[in-house]
C-alpha cells in the first residue's frame, strides 16, 4: 500500500488526553451534553488519527476515544443487552478494574450499532496507502463476560440453552459485519483475551468444580467466532488480536499458545493473528507451526506496558527465531496490545507511546525493507 511498511502495524488504541479524560468525566455528571462531548471527540480522534498518519501506519483507527473500555461500549451497543456496574472489577495482577460489566434484556441483536456512525467519522480520514480498520471485540469475549460471574443467572434466563446463546451472537455479530461492510469498512479487527484466560493455570484452579475443561471452553470460543465469521461478506478482511489482558499497565493472565494452538491457529477463519509476545508469560514460537500457510501472524514483540524502548537486535533476532514456524514474508511487528485498552491507559506519556511506534517502524524498516 503506497509507501507504507506493510510490515508495521499496530493493535489500535491509543493514551487519551487529558483534555477527552476532562470532557468524559463533565459528560458522566451532567456538565456537558453528548453533542459537546462528541464535538471534543471529533476535535482529538482527528488529531489522532494525524499523527497516525504522520508516524507512517498504513491502518488508522480512532483510537478507541470514544469508548470507556476496548470491549464492554461495543457490548453495550447490541439489543438486548444493559450496561451494569458490579461490586468489583476483574483483578489484575497488581491492580483491580473498573466495575463496568453487562447483563441481558432481552433476546441479543445486532442491527443499527452506534460504532457504524463511530466508523463513518474515521472513513473520512482515509488517503492513498492509508485505511480506516474497526476493532471490537470477538464474540468469544461477548460470550464469556456473559458468563463472568453472578452474570449466568441473568444470561440462563434468556438463554437456557448454549447453542441457542451462540447462535444468536453469532447472528449479532453477522449482521453487525455486513452494516460495517456496507459504511465502507474493509478491515476488521476481533480482540480477544478468551485464549489467554484459558491457558492460565490460575483461571484452570478458579473454574475447578465447574466441569471446566480447556477443550470444552476452547471449542465453544472457536465456534462463536466462525459462525460470526462465516457470514462476513465477500472483501471484508476479519483480523484477531490476542492477548492476556492490558490495564494500566497490568496484565491478567499468564501461559503459553500450546494448549490453544490447534483450536484457534489451525482452525479459525480469521485472515491474521496479532499475538501477545512481549515477555515470557507468552511462551515460544512453536505453536505457530499450527498457523495455516494462507494465514499472516502480527508479532507483538515490543511491549506498550512500559515506556523503556526495546533492543533492536533483540526484537530482530526474535522476529528470525519466529521465522522458523512462519516464513517472513507472511510475519510482520507490532506492539504487543494497544496503548490504552481502556480509558484510563497504561503508564508512559503520548511522546514515549509514539517512540515505541517508530521503533517499531524502524525494525521493520531495516528487517523487511
């Protein structure tokens, strides 16, 4: 695309300023109306997506600006489903979250999202060797925050049956794919944590009694999203990120791709896979033997949760170890997550996150040409 390194990239969201921070908080006491706020949004997704473009990415996004969380606003914009606060939040390792969580009124649909007028702003932006891409969050994440705690009672009273639960966001999020396609998005992005939580040791002890099993969980996420995925449209490209949890610089879970690799590498019918592979909670590259040939793999080598830049040679020599699984010319580098994957965002400054993006840059540069 143009003069874009189309072995660059990134996941998508990015620190907020303090000055959306302000307005979001006026908004959520009644100090500004939503026209306000959305004139304040407009004003810093555009300068956003500018210094996307400056910093030499090829994807621009709106950096999430317009969301408290990466997946719960999406959530919320479905049919049928109410935005909720519980009394705690997930608990990270060194920090609790937020409270926003989600419960079901009625039966789940997906027409008339408001992340489609979201787009539309975004689309404006775009120039020659410069696309606007979506990112949401994969239906497998929908399906387990349904589940996530005191909130499967209120999910089995409007879908005592599983298959019935899947089929319905599998629909949600079809005709959600084809309202995007139809705005003029061609590249869409499902993030998803769901593999990253069943490979951790801890999650397997805290579902102990359940009937819990790795498998079980795995091909319920994998068959959410196929069945979303199977009826995209002819032209859209449908991406997956995967990580194991980014707030404010803390992460959720920890394990390695082996356990998850046959189920979502080899099998889901997605178009590229961005991987978490900033440390060693990640594990090694073998797993990636199971990516199919006609498949590409974003490395997340360089990490968002800390400003200090990595070493060039070692991120190289990285990327030439993952080269063994899967050939260069089908890998590229990214960051290992977004900067900001909810509003209150990880701890480095704006000028140190877009120093990690042009080293990024100039490791592709120089590994790819």
């Amino acid at each position: 695309m143009s003069n874009k390194n189309s072995h660059f990239d990134a996941v998508g969201s990015y620190l907020r300023p303090a000055e959306l921070k302000e307005a979001r908080a006026k908004f959520a006491e009644g100090k500004l109306t939503a026209e306000e706020l959305r004139c304040v949004e407009d004003r810093l997704i555009e300068d956003v997506i500018e210094k996307q473009k400056a910093h030499g990415l090829r994807y621009i996004t709106d950096g999430e600006f317009r969301r408290g969380y990466w997946h719960l606003d999406f959530m919320w914009g479905l049919g049928g489903v109410e935005h909720i606060e519980l009394d705690h939040g997930y608990q990270f390792h060194g920090e609790e979250t937020t409270h926003g969580s989600l419960r079901l009124t009625g039966k789940i649909t997906g027409e008339s999202h408001p992340f489609i007028n979201d787009f539309l702003f975004v689309k404006r932006f775009e120039e020659n060797g410069v696309e606007a891409k979506q990112t949401i969050p994969a239906p497998a994440q929908f399906l387990a925050e349904l589940f996530r705690g005191d909130n499967a009672k209120n999910t089995r009273e409007f879908y005592p049956n599983t298959q019935e639960l899947i089929h319905d966001i599998a629909k949600a999020y079809s005709t959600y794919f084809r309202e995007i396609y139809a705005a003029g998005c061609r590249t869409l992005q499902l993030d998803d944590c769901t593999w990253g939580m069943i490979v951790d040791d801890d999650f397997w002890k805290s579902m102990a009694g359940t009937g819990f099993t790795l498998e079980h969980e795995a091909l319920q996420y994998l068959t959410v999203n196929n069945l979303a995925i199977e009826g995209k449209p002819e032209g859209l490209t449908v991406n997956t990120h995967v990580c194991r949890g980014n707030y404010h610089s803390c992460y959720a879970t920890k394990g390695a791709y082996d356990p998850v690799a046959p189920f979502l590498f080899a099998k889901e019918g997605v178009d590229t896979f961005y991987l978490e592979y900033d440390d060693e909670r990640s594990g090694g590259f073998e797993p990636l033997r199971h990516v199919p040939e006609d498949k590409r793999v974003v490395l997340g080598l360089v990490t968002t949760k800390s400003p200090v830049l990595e070493d060039k040679a070692d991120v190289t020599a990285r990327i030439r170890e993952a080269s063994k699984y899967v050939p260069l010319e089908r890998l590229s580098l990214s960051p290992q997550c977004g900067f900001a994957s909810c509003e209150i965002g990880n701890k480095l400054t704006e000028e140190q996150q877009w120093a990690k993006l042009d080293l990024v840059r100039e490791i592709a540069e120089e590994v790819w040409g």
